[in-house]
C-alpha cells in the first residue's frame, strides 16, 4: 500500500467550484486525500463509492439537500463524521443537523484554519493525535527554547477547564496555540467557535455573542443562537478580546462566573458548558489602568496566562518556518518548492520581523511567487500588492499574458483560500494580497472568479 492510500480520505460535497477548488487544495497541503463531488446524488451514485474519514457537505445543494444527504448517509449506516458548510442564516438549521449526529459545521466565509482544525478534530476519532510537537501541526513550528516552554504550558493546561489568555504582538500565532491547546482537550470532538472581537460592529456585539428571540428587534423574524451557544461542550475562542465594548463587558463577565446567559429579547437563563480561551494582542493590565477593560474581567480571564513570544527572540526557528512555509506556498501555487539558499535565508534571519510570522509567511508566498526560475529573491519581493510585475523590467524572464493572468489567478485563490473565501474586511483576500477590495473583486471578475453581477444570482465569495 503506498503512503498516500494510508492518508484519511476527505469528501467534499459543494456545487460551488470556487469552494470546492479551494478546500480540496487546502486539505492536500495539510496532508489529507481529497474527492470532490458537485450533487449529493454524485456522491451516492458513484459506481464505488468512496469510505472517507470525513465528508464536508455544503447545506444548500442543489437537488437533496446537504441536511437530506446527512440523514441519509445515518440511514445506510456510513459513520464518517459529516461537517456541514452552511449559509449565517441556516445556523439554526445546522445545529438541528448537529442534534441528529451531524459532527460540526462552519459558516460561510469559513477560516480556512478553522475549517483544517474542525477536519482534524473529525478524522482523529479513526486517527489518535500524537503527542504534541513544534512540527507543524496546527501551525506551530519551530524548536527554540522559548517555543518548548510556550508548548508545555499548552500541554499542562490543555486537559483542564481553565480559562487561558494568550498574549503576543500581532502576527505570532495566538489562534495557533488556542487550537492546540482545544486539540489537546477533552472537549476535542466539539467545536472551537472563533470570535474575532475586532470585526463585529458594538451594535451587534450582542446579538452576535448571545443571540436573539423572534421579535427581540425589528427584523429579528426568527430565533437565532449567537456563538457562545454555538460552542456548547466546546471551547469558545474570543480573538482581540481587549476590542470587546466596556458596555458588553459585564455581561461576558457574568458568563465567565455563572455560566449562563440569556439571549437578547429572552428572560429566562441559558446553562451553557464553555471553555473560554481568549487572545490580545493589548497590555490588558494598561487597559485596565486606563478604564479601557474592566478589571474583574482581565482577572476572571487571566488565570492561565501564556505569552506567545515575538519571532525576534525565537530567530532559531526562522529557517524551519521558512522551509515549511515555502512547501505550503509551493503546494498552494501548484509549482516546485523553490531552493532556499544560505544568502536567502541569511535576508531572513537578518530582518526583525515587527509583523513576526504572519509577515515571514506573506513573504516567502510573495518569493515564491516571484520565483520564475527557481530562485527565491526576498529583496525584490514588492511589499504591497502581490500581483505585480518585478520593478526591475530585465530581473526576471518575461511572461506572456496567459502566464501571467494563470499566476495571477493562483495567487488570488490561495488567498481567497486562506480567507476563508472572504474578500474584503479583516483577514480577508485583499488585506492578505495588500489592495483595495474593489480592485480585487474587479480583477476576480476579469480572471473568471466572481460572476458579474447582472442578471447572475450567485456569487462564490463574500465581500465582508
């Protein structure tokens, strides 16, 4: 048997290509086989059908349904868990999935990194997780002293219910060590809900978080759970928790101690089962001090703290970041890892790195990139937008307009990959590649990748 039938077998059932291209791209690159299917009815109908360790199913397919297709694949007796990829408004249905046996779902735009986590977390009921190390897994590489002290404190608060916050400049992984430490966890076959605080305006920062009633507001037409619902027997990531509103303060403090909440619009208290994991990149203690956070949430948060170092003080670790970084690229952009030579890799340890390994990898996707020949060149890489041709007209080998629109075309799907299908907004496509979201969406309908929006209804990524 050679290695690649040992690997678990993904199934990805979605009528969207863009979707499909993009997650079967993302599962290979972190070590998965990978079958797509357009239907349901493809799925089932297949002269043999595939055994697959997990199988993603999108909730809204044309023909039987993603929800039809999970009661189904139960009936027949298949166990595979199924992860459902559902629109934000079909949240409710999804959870009904779930209390049928579905195994999880994520809401379009999906993090690419949450739907990788939530993949592993499902093939890992057939394929145990080894032992923690700084290898790759979940992101994490690297084998200098401050990273090992950073991995044993995951791996002694991992099987608690401690509330854990990690601190760490912008860039060094937070969402990372959070992950690793769900993995590790009892709670490892339920979900990790991320909430980026930063991204949802204070108006919604309630109903987000908590959820609402039928009419609790104009326009609330239905019930809707919010994500610490979402995250029940799981563990709940609060991202840039020192960006919460001081007015939701209180109430996110109330959930910490009682564990309980109520939605909006609704009196009576919900119990909820969540572990809270929050991340920042702010001195929480300074917010303090300058009455910016409330106290008794920064102490409530703040018992199991780890701090994420920056990627100056762990500079050993560079050039296993960068050779894994340029595999991942590489396996991404469908070319051959390009060489990393010692004077390339002598720019890299030579840089400071403020934007730490967030940077070192927009980088190296930029060499890489640029890397026609085979050679990776780290000064000439532009620091804005990725698309671009060299500013040196006689540096690289000149490329015909199919070329370059082909390289364009990968290097905006490895990025719409990594955002999850998001474009524009935080961490979305035009962030990573460094543009305006309109020049993007606009070069994304000139290369075949968004539908025009004239007398079309559907379009493959979302714009916020």
């Amino acid at each position: 048997m050679t290695a690649s039938a040992t690997r678990p077998l993904v199934c990805v059932v979605d009528d969207d290509s863009l979707i499909r291209e993009s997650v079967e791209s993302l599962l290979r690159q972190a070590g998965f086989r990978v079958e797509t299917f357009d239907s349901a009815e493809r799925f089932l109908g297949g002269p043999h059908r595939p055994q697959p360790a997990c199988v993603i199913v999108d909730l809204a397919l044309p023909g039987m349904s993603g929800l039809d297709l999970h009661q189904e694949l139960a009936r027949t007796g298949m166990d595979a868990p199924i992860m459902l990829l559902t629109a934000h408004g079909d949240i409710r249905t999804s959870v009904r999935a779930m209390k049928e046996g579905a195994f999880d779902f994520l809401t379009k735009p999906f993090d690419a990194d949450d739907l990788v986590a939530t993949v592993r977390r499902a093939v890992s009921r057939r394929f145990p997780a080894p032992a923690l190390r700084a290898d790759g897994t979940g992101g994490i590489v690297g084998e200098s002293e401050v990273l090992q002290a950073v991995l044993r404190q995951i791996e002694l608060v991992a099987d608690t219910d401690a509330t854990v916050l990690i601190t760490g400049e912008t860039g060094t992984g937070k969402e990372q060590i959070a992950r690793a430490i769900h993995e590790r966890s009892r709670r490892r076959n339920a979900p990790l809900v991320r909430v980026n605080c930063a991204s949802i305006p204070e108006s919604l920062f309630e109903s987000e978080l908590f959820g609402y009633v039928k009419g609790a507001f104009t326009g609330a037409l239905n019930d809707r759970i919010g994500r610490i619902e979402a995250a029940q027997g799981g563990t709940l990531l609060l991202d840039e928790i020192g960006e919460v509103p001081l007015a939701m303060q209180p109430k996110l403090l109330h959930v910490l101690q009682e564990k309980e909440f109520e939605r909006v619009g609704e009196t009576r208290p919900r119990r909820i089962d969540v572990r809270i994991v929050a991340a920042t990149n702010r001195d929480l203690a300074a917010e303090v001090d300058a009455g910016r956070f409330r106290g008794d949430l920064f102490y409530r948060l703040n018992v199991f703290p780890i701090e994420n170092p920056p990627l100056r003080d762990r500079r050993d670790d560079i050039p296993r970041l960068a050779e894994h970084f340029i595999r991942k690229s590489a396996h991404r952009l469908r070319r051959e890892p390009p060489r990393l030579t010692e004077a390339a890799l002598h720019q890299l340890m030579t840089r400071d790195w403020p934007g730490n390994i967030r940077e070192l990898e927009n980088a190296i996707e930029r060499a890489v990139i640029l890397a026609v020949d085979g050679q990776l060149r780290f000064d000439a890489a532009p620091a804005g937008v990725s698309l671009r041709a060299p500013a040196s007209p006689g540096e690289f080998p000149l490329l015909s307009r199919v070329a370059v629109e082909k390289h364009q075309r990968e290097v905006i799907l490895a990025a719409l990959m990594r955002a999850g299908g998001r474009v524009s907004g935080p961490r979305g496509a035009a962030e990573l590649l460094g543009m305006k979201a309109s020049t993007l969406f606009s070069r994304m309908t000139v290369l075949g990748l968004r539908k025009r929006p004239v007398g079309e209804s559907v379009t493959p990524v979302a714009e916020s």
